[in-house]
C-alpha cells in the first residue's frame, strides 16, 4: 500500500476528485497546506509542510489548476527538503480529464477481438479512413488516436501472449509516410490530450522519462487511472463525418514532425517493425503495408517538398535498411488516390465518411480479397 498526502486544503474539486479517483493500493493519510494549521474541510489528520520532509509517505500530490501556483508550491516544498521525486502535480485533472475521452483499449481487445480473421494496426488514419464493418472478412481495428509503432506492436505482443491469434490471416498496417519519425512517448502533446493513456493496461510508458511532466503523468495514470477509466468507460464508436475540407488548394501546411528528422527515433522504429512484420509471419498472418490517402493538391510548396522527402525516406527503410523483410511484406501507396477529390476529405490528412466509404471499397478489391485468395491458395495447393 502506498502513501499519499494531499497538499492544497482549499482545492475542494481537485481533493473530491483525488479521493474518489485514487486506486485502491494507495491510500491518503493526511492533508497538509501552506496557508491553514489543519483540514478546515474534513478534520482529517493534517501535517504543517514543514513536517513534511519527515512523513514515510510514497507521494504528496499538489492540489491546484494553475501551472504558476503548482509551480510555487513544487518550488516551496523542495526549499523544505522535500523530494522531488515524491511531489506530483495531478495532471490527469487538469485537462478536463482528456483520459476520460479515451478508449480502454486494451479491455476493448478482450471483450471484442473474438472470431475475426483480420487486424487493422496505425493511428487516427486507419481509425477514420476505413469503414472495418464494409470489410469483406471480419476485422479488429488495434489502432486509436496518434497511436505509433512501438505500440501498435504492443498491442499485437499482447495478443500473442494472451493467444488471440488463432485465425487471423491478414494485417493491414495503415501508416503515413513520417511514421518512422514519430514516438508518441515523447510528444508532451499525447500527454496533454491524452491519447496515451489510451494503453494503461500495459502500463508501459516507453520513453515518458524524456519528457517534461512525464513522471507526474505515469504517476497519475498508476494512481487515478484505473478508477478514470472504469468510470467514464468510453465504448469504441465509428467516425461518421459529413465535413469537406475547406482549405484552398496550395495553401496547407503539413504538422511540424513532417519538416522534422529524429534519427534515434527512426532507427528505433525500423528495428520495431522488423520485429512486427516477423511476429506476423512466423503467426501465419500475411502483412499489408497501406499508405493512406492526403488531399495533396491543398498542399503549399514547402509542404509537398517535405512531403515527397519523407516519401523517399519512407522507401528506403522498406526497400533498402530491410531487404531480408521487404519481399514478405505488400506495400498499397495510397497516398495520391484522392489527391485531387476535395469532397472526399474532412480535413488535410483524414478522409470523412464519403471518404471512408470510397477507401474501403479500393482496400476490399486491391488488398483484402487478393491476399486472403493468395492466403488460401497458399494454404490449400
């Protein structure tokens, strides 16, 4: 059982929230405050913060919503030597608890992924850009919201821990050309939003020791989110969007991480998916590497110049870093297919659901029914 000790007395939102939220193999034994002498609020036990550096406790967690107040406090409780690894801001509260938004995936795998014949592994793209119930076997959709390799791959090493594979003959890897770049573990902005909170369950958090507020966030998620989640219990749901993307053509400027190259991240990334695509094939499941559509004619200059260099670095991983990999796996380049259909797309990068629609009926004929009929015939000479 670990200790707690609330710090902030007037924080009555932020304390009813901590306490009904806390897992149970934490407990709070007491409150303490800079401005009161005891618990005006519950006559709890109280400890002035100067006793504070002396109490056997795992975590004092500051209760406050505003980064300067909870940066004072922070700053005033090492002044009275208490450690830094102890004090945690309570950051899944602060963002009007953005890990409410987001699917217990995990859970969600148990519960559904029975029976199916195919898994849809990537990010928000195959999330919206494919209608899985349009698809011509049944699919399990493994992918959410900026969801990168390293856990998509988790996913899949979790599936076969638990022997969930029994029957899969088809993956359909559905992943932008700036893939290799990405780690979501090292984005403050997963955090923020988050979408990383989506695979709790696994309670791996990668390289969350690189980012600012990292610490504060995993310790929120082991602390709170058990009970966040199980509460909100937010049930997958199939995009339906009639917006069309607005953006005049030549005007739109692509994310940051498409101008950027992370080359640890991508070295790491090209022996992740080495691993993948091994774990797949030595699992009897064929893999398809789909490059989903982009509205390219909204693209200015300097976005399609990063556009077509990611593209070419993207290449050389598949043709070139793994050549052992590359005749095992089918690559389906998208990418330009609606790259003039304006009425097709919610936005720069996401189709909407006429979108959707058109895509699944392309992925059903080129992807899924050849390779399940090369799959059979491979099985039944």
């Amino acid at each position: 059982m670990k200790k707690v000790i609330l710090y902030g007395v007037g924080s009555v939102e932020l304390r009813r929230d901590a306490e009904y939220f806390m897992d149970d193999e934490y407990e709070i034994v007491g409150y303490s405050d800079s401005h009161y002498s005891y618990d005006s609020l519950d006559g709890a036990a109280f400890y002035p913060p100067e006793a504070l550096c002396h109490q056997p406790v795992d975590y004092v967690v500051l209760l406050a919503f505003q980064e300067s107040v909870l940066t004072q406090m922070r700053e005033y409780l090492l002044s009275l030597n208490v450690r830094s690894e102890k004090i945690i801001a309570p950051t899944i509260f602060l963002h009007r608890n953005a890990e409410k938004y987001q699917l217990d995936l995990i859970q969600d795998i148990c519960l559904n992924c029975h029976g199916i014949q195919g898994l849809i592994f990537g990010l928000s793209y195959s999330q919206g850009d494919i209608c899985i119930r349009s698809l011509e076997i049944p699919f399990y959709d493994c992918s959410w919201s900026s969801l990168d390799l390293y856990y998509n791959y988790r996913i899949f090493q979790y599936m076969e821990e638990h022997q969930m594979l029994t029957g899969v003959k088809l993956a359909l890897l559905v992943f932008p050309y700036n893939y290799f770049d990405y780690d979501m573990s090292l984005s403050p902005r997963q955090y923020e939003n988050g979408r990383i909170f989506s695979t709790w369950r696994l309670d791996d958090w990668h390289h969350y020791e690189q980012v600012p507020a990292g610490r504060d966030y995993v310790a929120n998620y082991r602390m709170f989110g058990k009970k966040v989640s199980s509460f909100y219990h937010l049930s997958r749901y199939e995009m339906q969007n009639r917006d069309i993307c607005q953006t005049e053509e030549g005007t739109a400027k692509l994310e940051n991480l498409w101008f950027h190259s992370h080359t640890k991240t991508v070295h790491e990334n090209i022996e992740l998916f080495s691993v993948f695509l091994r774990g797949l094939i030595k699992n009897g499941i064929a893999p398809a590497l789909i490059v989903p559509p982009f509205f390219l004619k909204a693209l200015d200059m300097e976005s399609k110049a990063a556009y077509y260099k990611k593209k070419y670095e993207f290449y050389q991983i598949i043709q070139h870093i793994l050549p052992e990999i590359s005749d095992q796996i089918r690559v389906f380049d998208y990418a330009g297919v609606f790259a003039d259909r304006r009425e097709l797309f919610m936005d720069l990068i996401h189709l909407n659901t006429a979108g959707a629609e058109a895509f699944t009926q392309i992925v059903n004929r080129d992807v899924v029914s050849a390779m399940i009929y090369s799959h059979n015939s491979t099985m039944n000479p």
